[in-house]
C-alpha cells in the first residue's frame, strides 16, 4: 500500500524554536492554535494529538488546545478545519479521510483541495487479532474454523468503511472466510467485543491493539503491514501470503486552505523535531507505531495515492454507509 511506496522516511529534519517568519513579514501563529480530532476523547488519535500538542504549544509559544469533534466517520471535524478562515485550527486525523471520499458521496469537503496536508506524523499497520482465550492462532485455524461453523465467522470494525473493515474483508477475500461483518462505534468497542467472545476476529490499528496484545487479552495472528509493531516481531505478516491485505491506519495533520506555505514548511518541521524527542518517540513506538512526520509534499502524494487505492476497494467490496 501507499506505505511502502513513501521513499525513506523525509521528516525527521532540523528543528526550529518559537514562531516563524510568514508571507509579508507576520508571524505566525498569532494567536492560540486548535487541534481538531474528528474522532471521541481517549482513543489513539486523541492521546497523541494532546502529547503532540503540549510540546507544539511549548514550541510556538502559544497554546495549543485539542478539540474534539467526533461524528460521520471523521467527517465533522474535516469539515470544520475546511471552512476555516483563522489559520490557527489544524486537523489530526487519520486514514479514514482517504477512505471517506469513496464512501460518502455528499460530502462538502475536498480533502485534496480544501485541506493542506502538513505532515503524516504516524504509521500503525492493522493487527489481525482473535480472542486471548481462542484456540486460534493462524490465519489457517480462522479457515478451519469459519468451514465448521455454520454461517461462518464474525468480525467487528470501528465502523462501515474504516480501514479495519476494509482489511477484514479483504482477507476474508484473499483467504477464502466466510465471514460476516458486525460494525460498532469505536476500536475501543470493538477491542472490548473481542475480548469478550462475541466477535471473532477482528483488525485494530497496532495503537489500539499493542496494549490488549502485552496483556493476553488479544491474540495477536498476523500483522497487515510491511513491518511489525514493537513486541509483536514474531507475528508473521499478512502480505507474505496475501499481498493484498495491507492496511495502515496512518495520523496525519492537515491545515485549513489558504495556509501560507513557508508555514506549512515551519509547522512540519517543528512535527519532525518533536516526533524525534526521545519521550515521544519511545511513546509512539511503544503503543505499536512508528514515528514518521514527512515532508508536505511526500504527503500529498501519498494522500492522493490512498484515496485511488481505497476507491477501489470500497467499490470491489460495494461498501455503502447509511
């Protein structure tokens, strides 16, 4: 997928302290800065944009608040970083915006016209993951064991149309499952859900499954990424056998239009430099990720990489919401 084809990691460059010169002379940011995360308060996303935005802030000299706006699959928040008109509120989000443009035909946001991209800050594969107490423990046993049940075998996802979705049902696809998808709001849900027995399988961003894997609450059976996440290096990858399950939940920050561009090169910059402090980086790298903060320009391409690749997917599958 879009990872592989990233070239080498560009972002961790020099770091710059404080504010920076912006297109005539101003400075910015003159004013408090807001994180908007499309997405609920305590998940991956939130927690790494607040250890995100407390180093910024302290950079900038300025505050940095994170905000909140969950609803319609990241759409809410999107938008409302689209339309504005301060320069001063920024979207952390993750790869469900390269899936959206395909699942919601009415959206009133462009994500490659309307937003700018700054940086991706973060890469977490997708961990294939079955119950701690399952008797699973290969892509081989959930065959076996979807051809014995009538029916088939269940699968949870955060939601229709996330990359988690996306991902199961590519494998179930590639491996031959029977398989029948059960939506609910949240990896931390979904993560409940699996521990519980009453779904099967499932794939969660390495984030959100890395603490649940260290545990035994989960099982962690295949990784749907080019490398493994920290503590899961025995657990073979998914691509080996079926290329085309590669999945990543990457985070990327975007700024509003109109963002001046020698400050889109400032902020991206400054992202590097904090995503290379050792506290954050050991954090992200611990939670089953990898510190990445490339180039704007490396980002566009790999946003416009990602909404071709899962435009194809959605439609193959005919995934609809609503």
């Amino acid at each position: 997928m879009g990872i592989k084809r990233r070239g080498m990691l560009l972002g961790m460059l020099a770091a710059t302290g404080g504010a920076w010169a912006a297109s005539g002379g101003k400075r910015w940011p003159s004013m408090p800065v807001t994180l908007t995360v499309p997405f609920s308060p305590g998940g991956g996303t939130d927690m790494l944009a607040r250890t995100i935005a407390e180093k910024l802030s302290a950079r900038l000299g300025v505050s940095v608040i994170v905000e909140n706006k969950p609803g319609a699959a990241g759409n809410i928040g999107a938008e409302m970083v689209a339309r504005d008109t301060t320069a001063h509120r920024l979207l952390f989000t993750t790869a469900s915006i390269a899936v959206n443009p395909s699942l919601y035909k009415n959206l009133r946001y462009d994500v490659r016209k309307d937003l700018v991209p700054v940086s991706l800050l973060t890469s977490s594969p997708l961990v294939l993951a079955v119950p701690g107490k399952s008797d699973i423990h290969s892509v081989d046993d959930l065959r076996r064991q979807a051809a014995r049940r009538d029916g088939g075998l269940n699968y949870g996802s955060p939601g229709t149309g996330t990359t988690s979705h996306l991902g199961c049902a590519a494998l179930s696809r590639e491996a031959g499952l029977a398989s029948t998808h059960i939506p609910y709001k949240g990896a931390g849900q979904v993560a409940t859900a699996l521990i519980a027995g009453e779904i099967d399988f499932t794939m969660l961003a390495a984030v959100a499954a890395a603490g649940h894997v260290r545990t035994g609450a989960i099982r962690a059976i295949g990784i749907a990424g080019r490398r493994s996440p920290p503590g899961m290096e025995s657990v073979p990858l998914l691509a080996t056998s079926y290329p085309q399950v590669e999945f990543d939940n990457w985070q990327a920050l975007f700024a509003p239009p109109g963002f001046d561009a020698q400050d889109v090169a400032g902020l991206q910059r400054g992202l590097a430099a904090i995503l290379a402090l050792p506290d954050v980086a050991e954090k992200i790298r611990g939670d089953g990720a990898a510190p990445l903060g490339l180039a704007p320009q490396a980002t566009a391409r790999l946003v416009d990489e990602e909404v071709a690749r899962y435009a194809k997917i959605v439609k193959d599958f005919q995934i609809q919401v609503g």
